[in-house]
C-alpha cells in the first residue's frame, strides 16, 4: 500500500552504540577496528536545552564520541545523569546497536508525518542550536530513528578532547 503522506529518508548519517564506559569503548574500537580518531562532548547545559523524554520535559545527559566511517558518523553514547532512552536500553539490552540517524528535508514535516502514521518522539532536545528528536520506529524499521535539523549557521563547538589525543 503506497502512503501519499510519507517521510522520505535520504541518506543514512550515522549509526549509534550505547555503551557503559565511552573510553573503554573508544579503546577497543581503535585498538581492534583502527576505528577513530574519536571527538569527545558532553551534551548537558547550557549547550543542552529544551530536552524531552516521552512528550514531558526532563533533564538528561550524556557523553558522545564520535568519528567517521566513510560518510557515515560512528557514535558512541555513554548516558550520564536524568532519565533517558539510553539508560533505558543499557537496562534493557545492555551495550548495543541503539539508533541510526537520517537525512530528511523537512525536519518538522517528517515529525508531523510520521506521527500520523503512530510513531511519536521518544526523546529531543537541542544542542548548540540544532534539534534532534528520536523516533519510536523501533518496529517499524527495526530500531529507532533519529533526525535532526541544523541551522544553516550554527556550528558544532570544538571537542572537549579526542581519542587517540
């Protein structure tokens, strides 16, 4: 059955692992796969705002690393403090595959849509300017989907540190 009113995404832009302990992580996946060098950050305030868990606000934060595979980001997510999906999953499945990013055209028209369709947003929040939302498209598509939206502007901050330094 073909939907009129679909999302459409266009490019796959990075794959996620939740983990326990991100050096540790870093470390295996550069000292087994040559996977790096890593970018570290915090997303907690200031930079992080306007987060949400499950349609109500909530504070959360986390630790990211990521590097590039070709043209696909590799992420790695070491929750920190508050409520989160990434808590959650850790709980649930413990370290694993827990989210691929998508391209969209129209960050606000494929939220809109796919919650016609059922799929509501887990979590969101923004990040120096850019918002993020991840999709329960679990199964729908077998894991859960993130998109985002950047403005033209905005720009990531320099990494709190990378791996190898």
């Amino acid at each position: 059955m073909e939907h009129a009113d679909k999302v459409e995404f266009k490019q796959v832009l990075q794959v996620c692992v939740v983990v326990k302990d991100i050096q540790k992580a870093m470390e295996h996946y550069w000292h087994i796969f040559g996977i790096g060098p890593w970018r570290i950050y915090t997303f907690q305030p200031p930079g992080l705002t306007n987060t949400t868990l499950r349609d109500k606000s909530q504070p959360y934060s986390m630790k990211i690393a990521v590097t590039q595979i070709g043209s696909v980001s590799w992420e790695l997510i070491e929750p920190l403090e508050g409520p989160s999906i990434y808590k959650e999953f850790l709980e649930q499945k413990g370290e694993g595959l827990h989210h691929v990013a998508f391209a969209v055209d129209d960050y606000d028209k494929a939220v809109s849509t796919m919650e016609k369709h059922g799929i509501e947003i887990l979590m969101s929040g923004t990040w120096h300017g850019g918002t993020y939302a991840y999709m329960d498209t679990e199964k729908a598509l077998g894991a859960i989907a993130e998109i985002n939206k950047r403005p033209a502007d905005s720009q990531r901050p320099p990494p709190e540190a990378t791996y190898p330094a």
